[in-house]
C-alpha cells in the first residue's frame, strides 16, 4: 500500500522465492493445527467452553473499568505495587525508571507479547540495561536480532540448523551441530546463569482475576516461574483486557488456552501469583496503549478477547506460506491483522487485505473472536480513510458504474472487453500477476446471457 | 414456485456451461425458472475490496432484478453470501431484506428447499471435492474440519446420488485454494502457492475432476492445472449432477 517499509505482498513474495521452505513452514504449522483439532475432538464441550469463554470476554469489556478498578484494589490488599500506563512510552519508561531506582542494569524477561508491542527491549538497550529473553524460542530470536515470527512459537520461521550456527557464535556449542538436546543443553546452561544473576524479572500476565488480585502466567518452559522466584524485583505487564471477573472463570480458560495454541491439554506451568514473599516485590503494569480506543470502534471491540493462542496463525493458509515476518507488526497472522491497523492505520493499512476471508481462523478462536468478519470491515475503514493507492480507487469506480448498468456490462461482456480492460489478470503477459503461475480461462463464444435469449423464449 | 436464476457475472462470461447445466438441473426438478437478463453482479469483486460503500447502485439493479420471485437460486456460495450479508439498500430495505433471505445455493437449495432424494446422474469418475470457504463457513454448506461437531455435506449427500462417481479422499479437507477475489492478483505469490498446493492434493489422491459449488475457486485451480499441462479438469457441481 502506501508504506515507506515494504508491505505484506511484497515480503510474502520473498518469503515465497524458497518453495522448500514454504513447503517446510506450513508443514510444521498444519502440524500444529492438527495436535489443536485432535485436543479439541477430545472434548466433546469444546464449542460450550468457546461460547462460554466468549461470553465471559463480552462480560469483561463490558465492564471493563469496574473489573480493572476491582482488580487494582485486591492486588494492592495483596501487597502488589501497581502502575497504570496510557501507552507503549508511559510504559516502557516505567520499567527503566523501576530498574533506575534500583540500581539494576540487566533483567531477564519471560515471554510478553505486550513488550514486543511495546518494543521494550530496544528502548532498554538505548538506555544502557541489557535485557535477556528468557523463553528458549524469544532467546534464539533475540540472538538472532529478530522480532518473533509467532506470538506461541517465536522462532518457528527458524530450521534447527539455523539455531545451531547461532548457538556456535553466541554460546560457544560445536560448529555444524544441530542436535536439539545439545543446543537445549546450551540453553539450560546459559539461561541458568542468567535466572540466578538477575535481580529483576518480567514476565507478562495471561489472566488478571478481578476477585482476587491474583494473576496467572502460563508457560511450558517454567521460565517465568524462575526469573520471577530468584529476582528481588519481578514487574508484571498486562493490557487492560487481561482481565477475568472471578477465579473459577479460569477453568474455561486454562482448559482452552493450550490446547487451542499446540493441542497440550494445558500448558506445564500455569502459576498463580498473589502477593510478594518478603522482602520481595512485585510491581505490576496495567498497560492500555490504544486498546479504549479498540473498545471504542463497536465493530471491533470483540478483538480484545483474544488470549494469544495463536490457533489462528496455525491454521490461516495465508500466515502458513508467508511467514509471521510478512505483517511487518509485533502480533503477526489474521489477530495481528485485525489488531494494528488500530495502533497506526496507515501503516497497517495492508495487513486486512492479507487474507482470502476463508473464515477458518475464527472458526478455531477459542473466544469465537469474528475475526474473518472483521478483516472485511477494517478494509472498508482503510477505504474510507484514504490507504488505498488512488489507481486502485479509480479500478474499482470503473468496476462499479459498468456492473452498474446492463448495457454497459453486456456490451463490455460480449467479448469479455469488460475484463480485459478493469481486471488486471486479464492479459496475458509478465505484468499481469494471474498469469505469472496460472492461465487465463478459455473465453467461451457466447455468454450465458447470449444463450439464454437463444435457447429459451419468454 | 417462481425461480429467479441468478448466474454471477464471471460464470455468465467465462463458464455458461455451469449456468447451463444449473438451469438445466432445475428444470429437471420441475420448477419454474426465469433468468432476468438485465442481471450483472452481486457487487462482491468492490465489497472485498473495501468499496462496499460503491454499491447502491450494483444493490438497486439486484433488488429490480430479483425481488418477483419466490427464490433466488445461484451456482455460487460466494455471491449468495454476499447477498445474505450485504445487501443493502436504504432506498428499499424491505426489498433487500427478503432477498437476502429467499437466495440460496445451488446445492442447499436442492436439499433444503426442494428436498431432492434421487437424481437421474451418471459421471463414473474419480472425482475430488474441494470445500470453497464461502459457501462451506459462510453458508455452511458442510461440516468445517475446525468445529467438534457431527459430520453433513450437502454438496456431498447430492454427489452421492450420482451413478458410478468415486469421490476421492483429500489430505486437507477443506483448505481455501487461495483465490480471495482481488487477493488472488494482490498477494500473487502466496495465492498462486495455496492453489497449487491445493491441487496437488487433488493430483496425488488421483482425481480426475475437480468439482465445488464456487466456480472461482475452480477458475483458479483450472489456471493452475493448464499451466501445469495437466489433463485433469474442473467441473461446477451443477454439470455433474446434470450428467449422464
């Protein structure tokens, strides 16, 4: 579209210069999809919880503000400091600040799509702390100096022996080895060293529970469970939508979650976390960075459900032969596409049209998030805006007043002249993408309306 | 029971033999069909890309076409849920509103409404079924492989009753094949890559035809099968089940 970095056409199209590993990726995340449907075939429930799960989401941002302020009362009741940021800035400068006050330089952080939102990491290495992600797939991203390409599996674009030859560069693992228990091994060691000399630990949060004050962090590696147990300090960030309204809702979610993100029945460490032990502290960040404004637009405030399971990167065609990469924004796939175009529309201005509206990634939502629905209805915003190219406006004005008008159709349509001039696959030649990999259908002699008058009298 | 048959612009132009075949059909069946010639399009190729608000007049010319009938019937699960879902029109709301609820599908139309039970169709063939997402999610025309929920196809219970066909089994059941209206010039590369994939299931499975009840899908796969100089050939469910 209009983007001065290149937009998902473009970089879908490099992504697809190497078939193997097209091939490869979608391979792996089919494979992904299908560990989800065989958990969820197990559960014969499994559309009660999703509408269940929908309907406590619908709850909550109905709510919002009450839960919110409910849920800061009860953290505080439980000796939890918390901070209220209006955006990705306000945010960013209170964990620096937090760190400063401190005199902490290096903190480790567990997985938080959120400080990717916020690009966390950068703004700490431009102020001079060093940062150390501490989940194995954010880990090899980082040392890789590379956003993750999945908000589950952060790495998954990466073939081991790509993970290999950065392990021989960053810690020391033999050259050419790509044995996934040595560069695990590798891992373990160097992470350990990390979790026990770190005063200060992040984690993100996946359910803030409104009742309590408590929230929950779902991991498989036990990672935040160690940055945030051996720091002194562990800060927290949440969106605003994080939040549940009583404990035993987190049945319904902790049941889903997993099994709709990798097809486990639930993920190997959901830890609660409730007040600080002595002598420690836990700060938590309650972030907003445009999501009141998304809770704003009534088509898609659903959007704010999502739980970040990923199902439907997993199972989105488009995502599986593009590459998490190709949405250029921190959270990737259709999610991602119906998400950013709220932080800056302009710049996202691509990613609603990144997607064939085939409609599986809201069939395999957990939150029965409408996402394919809303995908179409952010084009018409994008439209109505403005982020289209003017040729395009100018297309689709042409198209328009001819199927418009019967005589304009038939007679552009005798010859199929209607298509040669506004459709672009309509000629045969290099310029034209339908023709690049597939012919052009065979024009038939008369159309079906030319038959009908022939064949059938009124 | 007046029948408005409603043929989209690009099977009009490109595939009369689907449109043929589907009036043919439904004439068999013994029902009255009239094909509105003024008819164009349904306004999906702008509405996709995000230019639904060009519509009115697209929308006033479908309601003048089609409101005189009982039904609307159209070979194609994409344009119907088109109608279904966007049809709008402030200058006659009611209009727009009974059509979207009087059109129908093809194959739903004949399991739903007429309630057909046998049809006098022979095709012995090997034969590959691809689910097209619109009609399958959006009018679910058949079970979607994402939902724990029993297993229907109406596309399939009609194929079903058609003498000597062989219906192969596919990998992925029901994958969109990558056309997505302008998304198929737009993101070239990766519609042109799910199309072919697509294919290749229905190739390795030893598919002789390719049938669905969206001829787009189909225009994409036959453009990819030509290139690839295969002889295996796309067939719109109408031509089917009008065979023989």
């Amino acid at each position: 579209m209009q983007n001065v970095t290149k937009n998902h056409a473009e970089l879908a199209t490099e992504f697809n210069k190497d078939e193997e590993r097209v091939d490869w990726h979608d391979e792996t995340l089919w494979w992904v999809r299908q560990k989800r449907d065989k958990a969820a075939h197990q559960l014969p429930e499994w559309e009660y919880l999703r509408d269940t799960a929908s309907k406590i989401k619908e709850n909550v941002l109905s709510n919002l503000s009450g839960y919110l302020q409910q849920f800061e009362e009860n953290a505080e009741k439980n000796g939890v400091i918390v901070h209220w940021a209006a955006d990705a800035a306000a945010h960013n400068k209170i964990v620096v600040d937090l760190l400063t006050a401190n005199g902490i330089t290096k903190m480790v952080k567990s997985k938080s799509m959120l400080t990717e939102e916020c690009h966390l990491n950068e703004y700490m290495e431009n102020n001079g702390l060093e940062v150390i992600d501490s989940d194995l797939g954010e880990r090899i991203v980082q040392l890789a100096k590379e956003p993750p390409s999945h908000i589950v599996l952060p790495c998954i674009h990466k073939k081991k022996e790509e993970i290999g030859d950065l392990f021989h560069v960053h810690l020391g693992t033999p050259e050419g080895n790509a044995d996934p228990q040595l560069l695990t091994e590798a891992a373990r060691q160097h992470l350990r060293d990390t979790f026990l000399t770190r005063r200060a630990a992040l984690t993100g949060v996946n359910f803030a529970v409104a009742e309590t004050g408590e929230f929950v962090i779902c991991t498989n590696e036990g990672n935040a469970d160690m940055g945030a147990h051996l720091a002194d300090i562990h800060i927290a960030s949440m969106g605003i939508e994080k939040i549940i309204p009583e404990r035993k809702h987190l049945g319904v979610f902790l049941r889903l979650l997993t099994r709709s993100a990798t097809g486990q029945p639930i993920t190997t460490y959901s830890s609660h976390f409730r007040r600080p032990r002595s002598g420690k502290k836990i700060h938590l960040i309650i972030v907003d960075n445009g999501r009141s404004k998304q809770l704003g637009r009534e088509d898609f405030r659903n959007s704010l459900k999502c739980i970040r399971c990923g199902a439907c990167m997993n199972t989105c065609p488009v995502y599986r032969r593009s590459g998490g990469h190709s949405y250029h924004s921190a959270i990737a796939g259709p999610i991602g596409s119906i998400l950013t175009p709220n932080l800056d529309m302009e710049k996202y201005s691509d990613l609603p049209f990144a997607s064939t509206l085939c409609g599986s990634c809201s069939n395999v939502c957990p939150v029965k998030i409408d996402i394919h629905q809303q995908l179409y209805k952010w084009r018409q915003v994008i439209v109505k805006n403005g982020y289209t190219p003017k040729s395009k406006t100018v297309a689709m004005k042409m198209m328009s007043f001819t199927l418009s008008s019967p005589s304009a159709y038939h007679a552009g349509g005798k010859v199929g002249r209607w298509v040669l001039k506004y459709a672009p696959f309509a000629i045969n030649n290099k310029l034209n993408p339908w023709y690049k990999q597939r012919d052009m259908p065979q024009p038939p002699n008369a159309s079906f309306g030319e038959w009908y008058a022939k064949n059938r009298k009124e | 029971m007046n029948i408005g048959l409603f043929i989209p612009c690009y099977v009009d132009q490109f595939y009369p033999g689907a449109a043929i075949a589907t009036l043919q059909l439904l004439e068999k069946l013994g029902v009255n069909v009239k094909y509105p010639k003024n008819q164009t399009c349904c306004g999906q190729p702008m509405a996709n890309s995000g230019y639904e608000h060009l519509n009115g007049d697209c929308n006033e010319l479908f309601i003048k076409n089609f409101e005189q009938f009982d039904y609307v019937v159209a070979p194609s699960g994409s344009c119907v849920l088109h109608v279904k879902e966007h049809l709008h029109s402030s200058k006659h709301p009611q209009e727009a509103s009974v059509i979207s609820n009087k059109v129908y599908e093809l194959s739903s139309f004949l399991t739903d409404v007429l309630k057909v039970e046998s049809l006098p169709a022979k095709f012995p063939h090997k034969v590959g079924v691809h689910q097209s997402c619109h009609g399958q999610r959006g009018l679910h025309l058949s079970q979607m492989s994402e939902l724990v929920a029993d297993p229907f196809s109406k596309p399939g219970t009609l194929l079903n009753m058609v003498e000597g066909i062989e219906i192969v089994p596919l990998n992925r059941i029901d994958e969109c094949c990558g056309f997505g209206g302008t998304f198929c010039v737009a993101e070239e590369a990766v519609s042109a890559k799910m199309g072919q994939d697509r294919v290749a299931d229905h190739l390795i499975h030893g598919a002789e035809y390719i049938t669905g009840v969206d001829m787009s899908c189909l225009m994409h796969m036959e453009g990819i099968l030509h290139r690839r100089g295969s002889k295996v050939k796309v067939l719109h469910l109408a031509e089917i089940l009008n065979a023989g």
